[in-house]
C-alpha cells in the first residue's frame, strides 16, 4: 500500500522557518518519523515538496494511479489553491490534509481551507503528530476496504 506525503510552498525550510510556530524538526526528519511508522504499518512512503503549485499537481497526476492515499500540507496553497484542490479531488483516492499549526488559532485567512470539503479529514495543530495520525487513519481505513 502506498501513500503519498506531499508538502507545500515554504515547506522545505522547516526547521528554520518561524520554530515557535511550526516547532524544530526539519522536512526530512518529519519524512523520516512517516516512512518509519508506515514501515511498522506495513505501507510504504513516497515523499515529495515543492514551492510550485503546478509541480505539486503534475506529481499527483503522474503518482496517484500507482497509490492508495494522500496525506498533504498543502502550506499556504490551503486557503486559495483550487488547482490543488481540484487534482486531489481527481485523483479519487482519500486524503488527509495536515497543518503542523492550528489554522483555525491564527490569522481570519488562514481559517478558510479550500482543500478541506474535498477530504476525509483535517488535522491541525498537533505539530508532527498529525502525520502519524493521518498515517494510522489512512492505513487503518483502506485495510479495512480491502
Ligand atoms: C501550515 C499553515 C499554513 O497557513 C501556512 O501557510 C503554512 C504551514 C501549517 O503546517 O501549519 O505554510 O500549513
């Protein structure tokens, strides 16, 4: 079973990027914590970022044939990104969008997802633990299909 982790704008500098916000860890040590916990799980992990909406839309285009889910922080793409939005709604496969920060805590903008109503589940705000939640969801749930 294969999920995709798929990072946003800005996200590639975690770790240097505003800590007191969205805490010490860097991309590949997020990475990192995923593939080991889908390892246990029994899945497997394909990783990718990049500051380009359309970059991010062309690896979901090309990957989600070959996948069974997506856990994404679609970075600040969440609030204005209907392209995003409408290749992962294409894609047909369940998602789960993530924030490391609480969205809904923030500036009014960032309360607004246009990513979220096409989702199984937004998690935010529980730092890098959300991942492994939407991991354990994901693996849980499509188990439980097969
Ligand atoms: C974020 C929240 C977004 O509003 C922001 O633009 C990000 C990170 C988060 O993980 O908390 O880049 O998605």
């Amino acid at each position: 079973m294969k999920i995709l982790l798929i990072h946003g704008p800005n996200l590639n500098v975690l770790g240097k990027r505003d800590r007191a916000i969205y805490g010490d860890q860097t991309l590949a040590e997020i990475e990192s914590l995923v593939v080991k916990r889908a390892q246990e799980l029994g899945a497997e992990v394909s990783a990718f970022q990049s500051n380009s909406e359309g970059t991010l839309i062309d690896f979901i285009q090309a990957e989600t044939p070959k996948a069974a889910g997506i856990i994404i922080n679609p970075g600040a793409l969440t609030h204005y990104g209907l392209s995003l939005r409408d290749a992962l709604e294409d894609s047909a496969i369940p998602v789960i969008e993530v924030h490391l920060s609480n969205i809904h805590a923030r500036e009014k903008w960032r309360r607004k997802s246009v990513i979220a109503p096409i989702t199984r589940a937004q998690i935010s705000g529980k730092g890098v633990q959300g991942y492994i939640d939407a991991l354990e969801i994901l693996v849980t749930e499509l188990k439980e299909k097969k």
